[in-house]
C-alpha cells in the first residue's frame, strides 16, 4: 500500500481533472447500463406490441431514439475521461521522471562509481515506461472496469436477486485466484525488469567501446553475451507470459458455471411467467458486457503488477540518501584568494582500503602544484576532494580557510574550472560546448576564450564554425581539438581554482604542444593542480607532490627532488632514460 500511496502522490497536484474524468467514466458506465434498459424496453415493446403496428410503432420509435441519445452521451463520456485520464497519467509520469532524473544528478560520484550506466538508463526509460503504461491503461482501466462491474451488478440485482445472487458467489474464488497470482506475476515482473536492464547494460558498453570490440575482433564474443542476456530475458518474460495467461481463462473458467446457471435458471423463470423476455435477455446481455470488465481486470493484474516492480526499482533510485550534502545555514562564497589546504585527511572508497592517508598538504594562491606517482597512488582521488565530488573520512579540507563542508556545493564548484584527461563534450554546437557552465556568455567571449585556447583556427575550418554540431561525445573532432574546447570551457569560466588531470596524457606531439601553450595560458594567477604522468608537462611547476600508496612521501622544485634521489627522480629516469 506504502508503494502505491508514493504512485498516486504524483497524482494528487491534477485531482481536479482526475475528478472530472472519474465524474466521466461513471457517466460512461452508468450509460452502458441505461441501454441495456433501454434494450430490454425495445425488446418487450416488440413482443408486447406484435399485434398493434399503430400505438407500438410509436412506442418503438422513441426506445430507438433513446438508444441513439444514450451512445451520442456515451461518446462525449468516453472522450472526456479518455482525454483526462491520460492527461493526469502523461503530468504524473513527467513529475516521476523529472524527480527521478533530478535525483540522480544530486547522488554523488559514489553511486556512479558502484552503478552500471545501462542500469541507470534502464530505470529511466524502460521501468519509467512500464509505470506510465500501467496509470494510463492500468489504474485509470480499473477505475473504469470496476465502476461498470459495480452499476451493472446494481442493475442485475434490480432485475433479479436470484440471478444476480448466483454471479456474486464466483468474486470470492475468482479475487484468491487474482491475490495469488498477482504475488507471482509481481516478482516475476521484478526479475523481467533486472533482465531488460542487463541488456541495456550490454548494449551500452559494446556501443561505447565499439571501437575496442571491433581491435581486438570481438564481434562475436559481445555478440554471445549479448544473446545470452537476451535469452534470460525471454525466459523471465515467457513465465510471466505464463502466469497471466493462465490468469484469464481461470476466471473464465469459473464465471462460465454461473453464466450456464443464469441461462438454465433464467429460462426457468420467463417458462414460469416469473420473468419476461426482455428481461432475460436484459440479464444476459449485462451479464456479457460486465464479463468484459472482469476479463479486461484479470489482464489489467498483470500490467498492474509490472508497473509496481518498476516503481520499486524507481523508487530504489530515489530513496537513495544523496551523501554529499549541503548545511543548511551554507555559506555562499564570494570571491577568493586561492589557498586550499589539506589537513590530515583520510579517504577510503570502502572500508578495506584506505586511498588517502593523512594528507597535509598547502597550495598557496596562484601556486601551481604538480601531482605525481605511480596509479593508484591517489592522485586523482587527492583532487576530487576540493569540488567535493567525495567527503573524506576524516580530516578536512579548506579554501581560504573556509571548510568547504560549510559552503553550498554551488558557490564552491562555481569557483573551480576542471579540464579531464578524457573530454566529455555535449550534444548540441561548438559554442554551446565552450559555454557550458556560462551559458550567460556572449559569442564575443567564447571566440576569446576559444583563441586563448589555441582552438579558434581549427574551429574556424568547419563550414559552420562556432554553430557547427558536435556529434555524440564529440566523436567527430581530434582528441587534441576536444581537449583545446575543454580548456577554452575552463578560460571562459575564469575559476581562481583549476584542477588539469592529465590533459595531455592521451595526444600527440603537435597536438601535446598546443595544448600545453593553451593551458599555460590558463594557469596564470590561478592555483593549479596538474596530474601528469608525462613529467615533461610540470617541470616548471611551482612545487612537485610525490604521491605513493595514499601518502605524500617527496615535495620539492624539480631540481630539488632531482637532487634527493628519491622516487620522482627514478620516475624522471625512467621516462628520459634516452
């Protein structure tokens, strides 16, 4: 019950058209009753009537046109409650994907880091998909069916008690048969849901890294996994395809005794003069059309049960604490000088293995500080910690000596450019990927930033140019041209704080050497933190960490730990040992 109170919450702000539409379906149902009244008076007119053509032809023409009345109201009934009902299904879905989505871009990078981009992706559209089908076919239908089956059993006992009394005694055995079936349709939906979602998983990998499968001839290795996953889909689908396919005829089965008595027993009666025709026939007739609602609610189980294991795992989504949060007297930084400081932190990703252990460590303004070691010392992990991407266990870490716990998230981030080693650039144009962050820019700004960035020659080459459209992940441009617009993004926020992570790492000589002109450029009068692999790119770095198992074990000038003979003299060695 919690899980559906959470469904119709989403509800709740559109009651008034829900309303209507529920004032609709009523209209709609209580019409579907009225003619089978007006039938039964077209019936026993004909037969009352055989024999006087005058007086019963005029009683016949108005049961006619009353027929016609009763399905031009119905029409305008089913319009109004179809339109309103998906209405309040569409605005409800959207305010579920919209939390769902807002949510997610709130969790911090640790939930990204434990979970696979195709479940994510899974859980917004295809488990989004599943509960939008379910409100607007499901809950909204059995509104609908129930309101039908409730007036048409009111009528049927109104024409006959017995009768009706004969129909009633199946609900019981016919709502166990739905309880249980509905426990098992409901974790087998479940099951269905994870599956579909190891397929998206699949997909998105093999799509991402095409380029990977297709070097090393994988073809047909992805290509197995791939149909293994689709085939544990086909098998959770066909037993949940199984179960509300014996759903159905089940019901059927049980409906069709009290049908076949309703037959027996009513002809009994019109023989007995206890009933006339007309309203046997009444009777059957309503009794076929509430059929159709208890049929349609037997299926209606099964998406009804789909949609709540995927609200489950929607909600799963949701209900997950955001762990980076923000106090909520936060203050608003303003401007700043630069210094960060490292006070003994720790920082561990699990409770086995600490990253980080005990960082002191100061960058005074405008400083540039080189970070260095082999992988897995905790470089990267060192620099996450200052737009507070994690929280560390302990320790703390300061901006101007500010704890950057006690500031909101946004003023802190808004001080800090960051230019990754591999560059994710947006659906959308050249200039909208160099404005992101500042979109308030004019093109002036972004065609400045883009010459600091050594990137306006190249872009000025495209038929387009700054309007030209930059395919997924910015697959149609060099690595060297992605990396120059990551930089122009980072000239053109003007942050105090800048954070390179490996920049070069990944380019070629020419490209390396534009790069590095653009992000010398870009490191002036800014504290800088640089993870380089490449020592060649830091040598005039400010001050040099050496960084070893999660610990600072070497600082110094390049000269300076040239001169220790410690690590960062052996990884120097090794690197220009020719």
């Amino acid at each position: 019950m919690e899980l559906i109170k959470r469904i119709l919450n989403y509800v709740k702000p559109y009651r008034k058209r829900l309303a209507t539409a529920i004032v609709a379906m009523m209209l709609h149902s209580f019409l579907t009753v009225l003619f089978i009244k007006v039938f039964k008076d077209l019936i026993d007119t004909m037969i009352n009537n055989i024999s006087n053509t005058g007086e019963g032809l005029v009683k016949l023409s108005w049961v006619a046109a009353g027929i016609i009345v009763v399905f031009f109201l119905k029409g305008i009934a089913y319009y109004a409650q179809k339109y309103l009902t998906s209405y309040v299904a569409q605005k409800a879905i959207r305010d579920v994907r919209n939390d769902l989505y807002h949510h997610l871009q709130h969790l911090s990078l640790k939930f990204y880091d434990k979970m696979n981009t195709g479940q994510i992706m899974s859980r917004v559209t295809n488990d989004v998909g599943k509960l939008q089908s379910a409100i607007v076919s499901g809950a909204i239908g059995i509104f609908y069916k129930t309101f039908t089956l409730v007036g048409g059993l009111g009528y049927l006992f109104y024409l006959s008690w017995k009768l009706a009394l004969a129909i009633v005694i199946i609900f019981p055995p016919v709502t166990y048969v739905f309880i249980k079936f509905n426990k098992r349709i409901r974790k087998v939906s479940r099951r269905v849901q994870a599956k579909v979602a190891d397929i998206t998983e699949v997909l998105q990998e093999t799509i991402t890294g095409v380029r990977i499968v297709k070097a090393f001839g994988q073809e047909e290795y992805e290509y197995d996994k791939f149909s293994q996953e689709n085939h544990e889909n086909f098998r959770a689908t066909m037993k949940n395809t199984q179960l509300s396919a014996s759903l159905t005829p089940i019901v059927e089965i049980l409906a069709s005794f009290a049908f076949t008595f309703v037959l027996w027993y009513g002809g009994y009666e019109v023989i007995k003069g206890n009933m006339t025709p007309g309203e046997l026939l009444a009777f059957f007739t309503l009794l076929i059309t509430i059929s159709g609602p208890i049929k349609s609610l037997s299926k209606l189980s099964n998406t009804i049960q789909q949609a709540l294991a995927a609200a489950d795992r929607i909600f799963e989504i949701m209900d997950l604490e955001v762990d980076i949060k923000e106090k909520k007297e936060a203050i608003e930084l303003g401007e700043v000088d630069g210094k960060i400081e490292f006070k003994d932190v720790w920082f561990s990703y699990n409770e086995d293995e600490m990253v980080l252990k005990g960082i002191d460590l100061v960058a005074n303004p405008g400083e540039v500080v080189a970070l260095v070691g082999p992988s897995g010392a905790g470089k990267s992990t060192l620099v996450d910690l200052i737009p507070r991407f994690y929280d560390p266990q302990n320790g703390e870490v300061l901006i101007d000596g500010y704890n950057i716990k006690d500031l909101t998230i946004g003023s802190l981030r808004d001080k800090m450019g960051i230019v990754p080693q591999e560059t994710m650039l947006f659906g959308g144009t050249v200039k909208d990927n160099i404005a992101y962050g500042s979109i308030d820019r004019v093109k002036e700004e972004v065609v400045a930033a883009a010459k600091a960035a050594n990137a306006h020659e190249f872009i000025m080459e495209f038929s387009d140019g700054y309007d030209t459209a930059v395919s997924e992940r910015g697959s149609s441009l060099s690595g060297g041209q992605r990396q120059r617009v990551a930089i122009a993004r980072a000239i053109l926020k003007d942050p105090k704080i800048l954070i390179l992570d490996e920049a070069t790492s990944a380019l070629d000589t020419e490209s390396e050497a534009l790069v590095q002109e653009a992000l010398e450029r870009l490191m002036q009068n800014r504290t800088t933190f640089v993870i380089a692999h490449r020592l060649s790119t830091i040598l005039n770095a400010d001050r040099i960490v050496v960084l070893d198992e999660g610990e600072i074990i070497e600082t110094g000038t390049h000269e300076e730990l040239l001169a220790t003979g410690g690590l960062y003299s052996s990884l120097y060695e090794v690197q220009f040992a020719d």
